[in-house]
C-alpha cells in the first residue's frame, strides 16, 4: 500500500509537469511604506490563466521572499488555502533604510521563467536613521538615458496640430517635471507637465524648416524631436462617453486616406472611407462588438502601404461595479468606532474573495499595484510579446486614461500567443497536494552527476518515518512531500548500498533567484520625508509602551494524505524506565531485549536479530534509527544507557517499504529527543528547516467594550484595520466595524480581489480622522 501511494503521488507529480497550465500570483500588502521595527502585512492571490480562481488543478504552496539589492533578508512558504494565503513578516530593526523587493511565485511557476513572478517595491526606513532622505537620495540615478516623442497616428505633419507624447527612461526622476518645447531661436511654443510615470502630452504645430527641442526642468541638456512631414495624417483619439471619437486632418496639399478602420484582435468591426476634412467620427465601441482590450485605429492609402496613421487604444466597457462600499459618514473622531458595509449586489460571479484595511494615506504610493491593473497587464504582456514582468512594470501602475496616452507610443500588436510552461526541469513539478523538495547527488571529488543513487530523508520524530527517491541520468532526485513534514527539520542521505563512491547531496534552493534585484527608487518629496520622520516616532513610541498587536489565529492545515511510517506498530516497544537502570546499549539488548545481539568485533560493532515469524535470525545487519532518523553506524549508539533512552521499538520482521528491503527495525528515542544532531553527522547528510508559516491576525482596539482597559496607553495606529480574508456571497452584505485611533489625519479605505469568475474588484475610499 505504501509503494502504491508513493507511485500514485509521483505518477501525480508527472502529469501535472506535463500539462500546459500556467499560473499568477497577486500580492497586495498593507502599505508600500514601513518603518524597520513594524510588521508588513500581506495577501496572496493564486490566479489561473485565464485570470480566474476556478481552477481544478493548482499550485498548493506559494514561496515568498522579501530582498534588499544586495541579500535576501526573509523568506516563508505559505499553503494556500485553497488559492489564497495571508501572513506577514516582521521587519527587524536592523534592517538599513533602502528599498526592497517583495516576491512571490510557486514552484510551477518557474517553469514560466522569473519574469513570471509577482514583484512589488516597498520602502522600509530604520527608526534609528537620522538623516533617511540622504541615504534614499543616493540611490537615485541622475541620468536620463533617453527623451522619446511618439505623434499619435505615428508621424508629425508639418502645419497641423499634432499630439505628441515625451516618454523618458532611465534613473532620473522625472516624474511631475515640467517641460518647454523651444524652437531653434529658443522660443518656447508648448509645454507639459509630466505625470507621476515620467511621461506627458503636448501639442506642436510643426513648421517648415524650423527644429524643435524639449526642456526638462531639473537637466541642463535639452533633447530633439523627430522632423515633420509634409505629407500625411494626424489622428486624434477620445472617449465621449460610451463612444470613442476619432478625429482624422491631412496635409493641406496631401492625399486622403483611402480608408478608415477599427479592429480587435485580428478582426475588422468597423470599415469606412473619410469623404469629408476634417474627418470626424463618434463610434459606439459597444454596440459594434468590442470587448475588452486592444482596438487598433488606422486610417491609410491603398496604394501606398508606408503611408497611414496608426495607434492603439484600450476599450474598458464601463460595468456595474463588483462590490461597492458605504458607510454612513466620512470623517471620524478619535477612537470612534467606524462602520462600512460591502455590497455584492453587482457581482457577477457567485462570491468573491477580498481584503479589507484602512491606512494612513501617507503610506500608500499613488502608483501603488490593484489586482485590476494587474490582470490588464497580464493581457498586455500577452499582446505585445513582452515577458510579464517588464509589462507589468510598465503596465501596471497605469489607470485607463495613463494607459491610452502611453499607447501613442505603441502601434503593433504581435500575434497572440498561448503561454504554457516552457522549461521541464525535474525540480519545477505542480505542488498540490505537498512539497517537492528536489536536490543533485554528485561524485565528491569530480563533482559528476551519479545515477541511481537511492537518497533517503527522515525528520526526527518519535516515530520512524521515511521518504526516498532515486537519482536519474542528470543526478536530480525528486521528493514528495506531505503535511507530516510541514514544519519539521529534513535530515537527507545517500544509501551507500546504491553507491560506489563518496558522494555530496545539494539541495535546492526554492527562494533562489537568478534575477538580480535592482531598486526602483519611489518619487521623493518633502512631505515624504515629514511622513517617515513622524512614522519613526510613532514606532519609538509602541516599542516603548510595547505595544503588540498580532494575535494567533486558527490554522488551516490540510489533512494528511498519508502517514509515512516505516511500520505503524512495532513488534515490541520496551520504555527503560520499566526496568532497572542498564550501563549501554549492547547491555540492555544482552537483558531485555533477546531478539537483538550487539557484539562488538575488532573496532566496530556486528548486530543480528530474531525474525519473530520463523525464530531463525535474519540474514544481514538490521537498520537502526535514533530518534527518527536513520544510522549507518550502531557504534554511535553503544555508549546511550537507561538515562539517555526513553524507549526502543523492535520491529523483527524481514521488512519491505517501497521497494527496500530490511533485515528488522531498532529504533532507539532518547528522552530529551535531540541526540541525532550529536551522532547523525555524516558527510553525506543534509539537513534543511522546512518551515511553514501559521496564520498571524492584527487585532484592533474595541473602545466600546475598552477591550484592553488602559485609556493612557497610546493609539498610534498608522493601520487601522488589516483583514486579509474576506468571502462575500453574491446579492450579500457584509459590514465591517473598526476604531479609529489617536492620529489624526486622512486614511485610505482598500479592498482588492476576485470574483469566482474572474472579475476584479479594486475599491479606494478615502476616509479621515480629526
């Protein structure tokens, strides 16, 4: 039965790598600022594609890593439960003020490649640091490396009215800049202002013969636009209302375009020839059958291929909003009791999962990931052939109308592609129902892959327990996992029965990465730096007065699928305490234990025992464990007397798990449990902390019951509430009740998450405290 369920599980395991399924995860957190010292809070989505939560078959575990430029500083594995999980990491105050990266993945996912991974930039400032803006202003970059200017349509025609986008790229700050376009006589003929991306829009009207160049506040060198055309179009695109107005102007002396057209995804929805100049036409983007995404405008000459305007733009058809939020008032007191309630009256999918919190609005960048802008870039990613994680840095940070006027800069839409997993490694196998833990056996001295080595793991228990798998062509091992091991210290060996050499056992590491981090410096500005110099004295002031607000929770733990005993009783289990007090091993086997013969023989030791079938002694030495791990040595256990032993199980039976065969079972428990780390040392051992995290809950003062009693202790709440685990039924409400605390200010209401059908929901509500 046993060699049946770990056949069942790795024939599972196989399957799933097989299948062409990919996965992304959403992470949201509390806020994007912290102050060393504090607990970041944070929730964990898993979405199949398409982007939806239904999926059959799924990851079961997510990896989370929270790194700086230069290391990794926590790492934590979550079950998700069934696609979610929440948990937080608490920020030592050692931590050096800087930005970090927070990222998250399963195992499958690495078969997308890192680029696939969930990556969001926080800010972490340690209390102790008096001067943060200059240790945060040294990691911005000064230089620009490039000024880029996109005509919507695709050109710039001399003596019309264009729209142009500037888009810059490189380390300098842009963001909010203004900007001069000067004339060569150092004329200022337009201007623009920057949006918090670095990019912005303005309108030229080219001459002949004249040049033109753009002044970024903040840089001493100047960049050139591209020169106009005489011939050609301009394009001018809006959203009025539900229609979308495309106005379209020539060249005075140029040729109208042949044709007007409007297509999504490959398929032309709208055709018609511009008969009149100016060209002006309103659509009903709904009405002709566009859907959600892309839709390419271009206006061009049958004849002359070259010679059209062009650009893209997103359609969102406006829709009943998932789940909608009110509350009786706005402003609140200083410990007032607040109430909101959550609607899902407008859903379209049976129920939804959500978090819930309110924050100081100072802790929340503007450019901060919704689970909505996400999924676009997710499709984006897709429409343009670009990895994940570069659309989603440019993508989505972009509400609808950032997004439009970015598009001037693209005009193709590559040919869309189904993404499935592209690298079948043997260690990047579907978790879902437990933890793969893969590794590589190599020769010691040549550092050569060997096969077939038979590699085993026990944890130290007091029961004898064991796993093992063998090594293929490449030396790679795979291990199934299940919840026993949640938790648990993983001792791994090589059987030297299966080798003919010294060999070392490497494990993988699953919060490795082979994409550096480089820092994505936030927009700095003076009332910043006023917020992280209040924040550093709201902590001083809770770590004074020791204020704690995380609470247990009720862990979810999935149930065992099996139990990995090597046997599930013994023959006999002898407790020394029963008898009277023996001086070693080999004496308590000589007096109590008649099936066992320890004999010691020139330097080492010869064992044997009974078989209680037949009563002849077994053929070969039996296998002894020592608090739940295996040795291969009894020397190291002759010295343990009745002090050191709590029990020994005896299991005299020719034994066969799996397909390795034992000539009987002695494992040996000591009382204080942990005399394997002193005798389990070999060369060949691994051992890893396969930790898992519980679930930690942030709880919150109740001033109406004054749950806590002390009205003198501080309420310096920069998070008022933070509940990561919502479910909400469709047509239902739900209310939600939380205290205000003793800062005043404006907070920031956020709820973010799917519907079952896919849906995102992505509420923003501001809030105050006076």
């Amino acid at each position: 039965m046993v060699f049946l369920v770990m056949a069942l599980s790795c024939s599972l395991q196989v399957w799933a790598a097989e299948k062409p399924y990919n996965e992304q995860l959403f992470v949201n957190t509390d806020r994007d600022i912290y102050i060393a010292g504090e607990n970041l809070f944070f929730n964990t989505l898993l979405l199949n594609e398409p982007f939806t939560v239904n999926g059959s078959l799924q990851s079961g575990f997510v990896y989370l890593t929270l790194r700086s430029p230069v290391e990794t500083v926590k790492k934590k594995i979550l079950p998700l439960n069934p696609n979610r999980a929440h948990g937080h990491f608490f920020l030592h105050d050692t931590l050096s003020t800087g930005y970090y990266e927070l990222v998250a993945n399963t195992q499958w996912m690495r078969n997308q490649g890192e680029e696939s991974f969930f990556r969001k930039n926080i800010l972490i400032v340690n209390r102790f640091d008096t001067s943060p803006g200059d240790r945060l202003l040294m990691d911005q970059d000064t230089s620009l490396e490039e000024v880029s200017f996109y005509p919507e349509g695709g050109q710039l025609i001399t003596e019309l009215t264009n729209r142009v986008l500037l888009k810059t790229s490189g380390g300098f700050d842009a963001s909010c800049r203004q900007v001069h376009i000067i004339d060569q006589n150092r004329d200022t003929v337009a201007s623009t202002k920057l949006n918090r991306h670095g990019f912005g829009c303005f309108e030229l009207t080219p001459e002949n013969n004249k040049t033109y160049r753009a002044k970024i506040d903040g840089l001493n060198e100047s960049f050139e636009l591209p020169a106009s055309r005489e011939k050609g179009w301009t394009m001018r695109v809006k959203e009025d209302g539900e229609e979308l107005k495309v106005s379209i102007k020539k060249a005075e002396n140029g040729k109208r375009p042949d044709y007007f057209t409007l297509s999504q995804d490959g398929e032309t929805l709208y055709r018609g020839k511009p008969e009149t100049f100016p060209f002006v036409k309103s659509l009903p983007l709904n009405d002709l059958g566009f859907s959600r995404g892309l839709v390419t405008i271009e206006a061009g000459s049958n004849e002359q291929q070259n010679l059209k305007a062009r650009r893209l733009w997103y359609h969102q058809p406006e829709k009943t909003r998932e789940v909608s939020i009110s509350s009786e008032k706005d402003t609140f007191a200083k410990r007032e009791q607040a109430e909101v309630t959550l609607d899902g009256s407008g859903m379209s999918g049976d129920f939804a999962f959500l978090s819930f919190s309110v924050v100081a609005a100072e802790t929340v960048r503007e450019q901060n990931i919704n689970v909505d802008s996400h999924a676009r870039a997710l499709e984006l990613a897709r429409n343009f052939g670009t990895s994940y994680q570069q659309s989603l840095k440019t993508f989505a940070r972009q509400n609808i109308e950032e997004l439009n006027t970015y598009l001037l800069k693209k005009t193709e839409i590559k040919e869309s592609k189904a993404h499935g997993p592209r690298n079948f490694e043997n260690d990047h196998y579907l978790e879902s129902d437990g933890i793969i833990l893969s590794g590589r056996v190599t020769e010691k001295e040549s550092d050569k892959p060997v096969e077939k080595a038979r590699v085993i793991l026990n944890s130290p228990d007091t029961t004898i327990n064991m796993v093992y798998a063998y090594t293929n062509e490449k030396g790679k091992f795979n291990l199934f996992l299940n919840s026993f091991y949640h938790d648990k210290t993983l001792y791994f060996f090589v059987d030297t029965k299966t080798i003919e050499s010294e060999t070392s056992i490497r494990i993988s590491d699953k919060f490795s990465h082979e994409t550096s981090y480089r820092s994505q410096p936030f927009s700095l500005s003076a009332e910043l730096f006023e917020h992280i110099e209040r924040s550093q004295d709201i902590v001083r002031v809770n770590k004074s007065y020791n204020i704690e607000r995380l609470v247990a929770m009720d862990e979810h733990k999935p149930a065992l699928s099996h139990h990995p005993l090597l046997f599930s009783e013994p023959n006999r289990r002898l407790f020394t305490d029963n008898y009277v007090a023996l001086d070693s091993l080999p004496e308590i086997a000589r007096e109590l234990i008649p099936s066992v013969r320890i004999r010691k023989t020139g330097d080492g030791y010869q064992t044997s025992m009974i078989c209680a079938d037949s009563g002849d002694r077994m053929r070969g030495e039996p296998t002894f464990f020592l608090d739940g791990i295996i040795l291969n040595d009894i020397g190291k256990l002759v010295h343990l007397d009745s002090e050191d032993i709590d029990r020994i199980d005896i299991h005299n039976y020719q034994w066969l798990y799996g397909d390795l065969h034992f000539n009987g079972i002695m494992g040996v428990f000591t009382r204080d449990g942990d005399h394997h780390q002193k005798f389990s040392r070999r060369t060949k051992t691994s051992k890893i902390r396969n930790t898992f995290s519980g679930p930690v809950g942030y709880q919150t003062p109740d001033y109406e019951k004054n749950a806590h009693g002390e009205e003198s202790v501080p309420d310096f709440r920069q998070l008022l509430v933070w509940e990561p685990d919502i479910r909400i039924e469709k047509g239902r409400k739900k209310t939600l009740k939380f205290n205000t605390g003793d800062i005043k200010g404006d907070f920031m209401i956020q709820v973010q998450g799917i519907t079952s059908d896919g849906e995102a929901v992505n509420i923003v509500k501001p809030v105050s405290v006076k």
